[in-house]
C-alpha cells in the first residue's frame, strides 16, 4: 500500500480524480432511500485516504490554487443559476417565502455562534457546523476565506491549517443528521401536529386544477389540435377561407391540399370540391362542428406541418396577472401545448389557476407562428445557442474578483464579501442581465452544471485530503459530541420555527408549507420526500423562491459564522 500512497502523493491530479470518482460512486449508493450525496462523500473519502496514508508515513496534500479555482468557478456558477428568481423574489407571496428563507437562515446562523460561543470550540467549527447542519456545502468555502483572509484571529499555536481542517471535521459530523433530520421533519412534521397535508394538497388540486404527484408526466389531452377535412358541402364552393373564417372566427387556418400538392394558408384562393383543408383551434371547437366543411380525413400532406418547441421567457408584466385557463383567450393559445413552467431552475405544478412570475421559463410547442404569437405576449422566445460566451464568463468573473475586494470595516477587523461572495454577487448581476438581454452571456444549462457540480466536488475532495493530515489530532470524543449536538439542534429548531410561522402568520396550505419549508434550508430532497409522502406535486409550489434565496443567504453566512464565533 505505502507504493500506492507513494504514487498518490506524488501524482496530485490522479489523486483528485481518484477522490472524485470514488465520491461521485459513494455519493450514489443509498441505504432505505437515503444516501450522502457526491459532496459529502467527497469530504469522507479525501479525509479517509489522507488518514490513510499518513499510517504508511506519505503526507497527501493539493495545492490551494487548484481548490479555490473551482470553488471560485462553482459560486459564480450558483449566481448564474439562482440570479433571475431571486431579484424577482420580492413580489406577492415571494415575499413571504422569502421571508421563510431569511427566518431559517438566520436562526441557524444564530444557533451556531451561540452555540460555538457556549461551547467553546476550536476555530473552524463555526463554519462546518452551519455548512453540515444547514446541508449547504457552499459555506464550506465561504467560512473558509473568512481564515485566509485574515477576517478570523486564530489563537497561538492554531493555525489555517487546523482551522480549516476543523471546518472539514465539524462539516462531516454533523452533515448526516442536517441531510436526514429535514428531510424527516419536511415530511412528517405535519402528521406529528395532526395537519392532514395530504386532504390540504387534494383540495389546493381541486380549486387550482393542478394534476396529482401520481398523475402520468405525459396526458392524451390537449387543448388545441390540427385537424384535416375535404371539401363536400357546395355552400363553400367559390367562396374563400376569408369568408369562412369571418362566420368561424374560432379556427385557424393552417394549410389547404389540391390535387395532391400543398398551396399553404391562402385565405383568398377560391375553394372546390375534394379541397383538403387543415384547421387549428381548440379542440372541443374542432369537433363541435364536424359537418361544417365536410368529413375528417386523415391527409398527411395537409397536416405534415413544421412544429415549434421554444422556451418562453416571462418578462410582460401584464401577463402576471393571467391564470392558466385566461391565457387560453391570448392569439395562437389553442394551437400551442405548454409542457412545463421553470421557476428558480425548478419545474412548478401546472394547474387551471397558476399564475406567472417575471422570469419563469415556459416551454411550449405548437405552429412556429402560434407559438411566436404566444412568446410575444408573455414576454421573448429564448433560443439559447449552444456555445457558452466565455468572454461574458471571463469579464463576470472578473467583476465578482473586484466586488469581493471591496471591504469596510466590521467587528474590529474588515470585512467584504470576498472573492466567493463576490463571484456569487456577479452571477446574479450578469444572469439578471442576460435573461432579460439576451444578447450576451449565454451559459447553456449543462455548462452551468458543470461549473457548479464539477467545482464544488473537487473543492470539498480537496478540502477532505488536506483535512486528513491534521484530522486526528483534533479529534477526541468530546470534541465530536459537541459538535453533534450543536449541529442536532441547529438543524432541527429552524425548520419547525419556519412551519409555525408559515402556517399561523402567513396562513399558508401545509402541502405548499412543506416545499416552502424545504426550500429554506435550500434543500431539494425534503421537497421531493414531501411529494412523495402526500402523492401531491403541490409542495413544488412553495420550493423555488425560498429555495433561491437561503441558497445565497446560507453560502454567504458561511464568512460571517466564523467571523462571529471568534
């Protein structure tokens, strides 16, 4: 073993991607449902191998321009992606879930430095417990700059080592119990208060017409169809399509075949018997009135009509005050089938009653011509290129660098966002920016995920190999049971403070209350447990703006947890 740790050590770039691979399959086995995720895993697996190696004598380390590159390139990455949502938050019940967020976000924040203060344990706690108990790895990095950037006084003999390895520690301690006990108290905290969430979810369903968690994905129904039918009533002999659709305001005309060969949507050529003409329209429309033209067919040269599927991005405002069944009314609405509403880079039930927020994601299909008469009414068509814009990438990230250097002074020492913080900060600026542009800073969706996926797992694997050399001589059973508890409670309180609040001042459904409650610890897997439990999708209601929101709050917090537990 001490030739292959030899090996490691002396290969750095094998080492991190033998800790990755490892993390990425650790994080993907599951015990009863519930598994560490590739992030956790990667703090397990670079601190296990450390320690492992120290045993043969081989001391495994990575460079601190390789760790802070990628976490640099995963906060900018999370401003690309939360950005637009969480500057739109503040409107209607935004509001309120924002709110939820801020309330979680700052108890927890509270109960850590108390806690840390209490206690009395080492620097670097601080920051792993609110990043562990709070599930947000991001802070990890966060309470990290605040050490290298001097914001934290460490004591006579304690170094950044040690206060970053104590981060590491404190971070994988409490971590299991932040992931399980949310996900526990999301799913059963209203049975435990006998809230019937699952009759709440059915009734929201009922009012709003929005489709069960155990609803199919895809529906035989749609609203708008394409039908064909040949010309047998003489009344519409000689006259045009002009007239027709003047008596029949509610088709559309789409394409007319004669003699084999289609002449397109001429409204003023002269129609003849055995004319195969094509119609859109509401689909109870289409059927109401089959003996108008004459009998159906099924011609394929009359409906093999080129189809659009766009996104749509939402920015009228008037359009925010429509629900579902009143943007039936809009041009081209009955020849366009929506397939899903993104809200925060998360798909939202849709019901009879949903009703937009600037920057949702709308993605239709239907004629190119219905669905570009759709896209102007609800805001722009988005048709994002492939291509990442990295010149747009390069000047955000520079801004971020410049905004993190901005510091004022605080708490006896200066403080500033950091270069973290400020990446996170210029990623909101830029995708804002661009989602109403559009011009410039085209980050694809898969780009976006590798900025932050791939930089996030490296970082912490990083964090856990450098961990590892000092990891057990700051371990001791006392130690690792203190910051249990803390990390027990800072997990636990916040999100049963949010519920009774949600529930009794904002008087919200407990089904939305659920997401809402999830999405303030900025954790997806509550949320969707919720589901599941109630066999609703209402709780995705309340998820993404609460889920935008603490995901900044909660990655930022992480400076300010060491600054003020020191």
């Amino acid at each position: 073993m001490q030739e292959i740790f030899h090996f490691l050590a002396t290969s750095p770039y094998i080492l991190l991607f033998v800790t990755v691979g490892l993390a990425v399959w650790l994080g993907r086995q599951s015990v009863a449902g519930y598994g560490l995720g590739m992030v956790a895993s990667a703090i397990i697996v670079g601190c296990g191998l450390s320690v492992w190696a120290s045993a043969y004598g081989e001391k495994l380390a990575l460079d601190n321009f390789t760790k802070l590159l990628f976490y640099y390139l995963f906060m900018y990455g999370v401003g690309l992606r939360v950005g637009p949502s969480f500057v739109n938050s503040l409107g209607g019940d935004g509001i309120k879930f924002s709110a939820l967020a801020v309330i979680s976000c700052l108890i927890g924040l509270s109960i850590v430095v108390l806690g840390v203060h209490f206690l009395d344990l080492p620097p670097g706690a601080a920051g792993g417990i609110l990043a562990g108990s709070q599930t947000m790895s991001a802070a990890i990095g966060s309470a990290e700059q605040a050490v290298l950037a001097g914001a934290v006084k460490l004591p006579d003999g304690t170094t950044a080592g040690d206060a970053t390895a104590m981060i590491a520690l404190s971070y994988g301690i409490t971590y299991i119990w932040g992931t399980i006990g949310i996900i526990l108290i999301t799913k059963y905290l209203p049975k435990w208060l006998c809230i019937d969430a699952r009759e709440a979810a059915r009734a929201y369903e009922k009012e709003h017409g929005v489709s069960s968690g155990d609803a199919p994905a895809l529906s035989g129904w749609t609203a708008g169809g394409l039908r064909a039918y040949r010309l047998e009533n003489a009344a519409w002999v000689g006259r045009n399509m002009a007239d027709m659709l003047r008596e029949n305001p509610e088709y559309r005309f789409v394409n007319i075949v004669r003699d084999g060969a289609a002449l397109g949507a001429k409204e003023d050529l002269p129609l003849k018997l055995g004319d195969i003409i094509a119609l859109g329209g509401a689909l109870p429309r289409l059927t109401e009135k089959m003996g108008l033209i004459g009998p159906e067919v099924a011609d394929r040269i009359a409906l093999d009509l080129p189809l659009d599927k766009a996104e749509i991005l939402v920015t009228n405002r008037d359009t925010l005050k429509k629900t579902r069944e009143e943007w039936r009314a809009l041009p081209g609405a009955n020849e366009i089938q929506v397939l899903s509403i993104e809200r925060s880079g998360v798909p939202i039930p849709l019901g009879t009653n949903t009703t937009l927020q600037r920057m949702d994601i709308i993605t239709v299909v239907g004629l190119k011509s219905a669905v570009e008469k759709i896209g102007e009414a609800f805001g722009r068509i988005v048709r994002p290129s492939a291509a990442t814009d990295l010149l747009t990438l390069s000047l955000g990230m520079i801004l971020g660098f410049l905004i993190g250097a901005i510091e004022f002074p605080a708490f006896g020492s200066k403080v500033g966002l950091g270069n973290a913080g400020g990446l996170l900060v210029s990623g909101v600026i830029v995708s804002s920016l661009s989602s109403r542009l559009r011009f410039f800073g085209n980050t694809p969706a898969a780009a976006r995920n590798v900025l932050e996926d791939l930089g996030l797992v490296v970082f912490v694997a990083i964090v856990g190999i450098n961990a590892g050399n000092s990891l057990l001589a700051q371990l001791t059973g006392m130690l690792a049971l203190k910051i249990f508890v803390l990390g027990f409670i800072a997990c636990s309180l916040p999100p049963i403070i949010v519920w009774m609040v949600g529930l009794y001042v904002f008087k919200f459904n407990p089904a939305i209350l659920m997401g809402g409650v999830a999405g303030a610890r900025s954790h997806s897997g509550p949320c969707r447990e919720a589901a599941v439990e109630i066999q609703s999708n209402v709780p995705w209601i309340g998820f993404p703006v609460a889920y935008a929101v603490s995901g900044v709050l909660l990655t930022v917090f992480g400076y300010f947890a060491m600054v003020l537990a020191q």
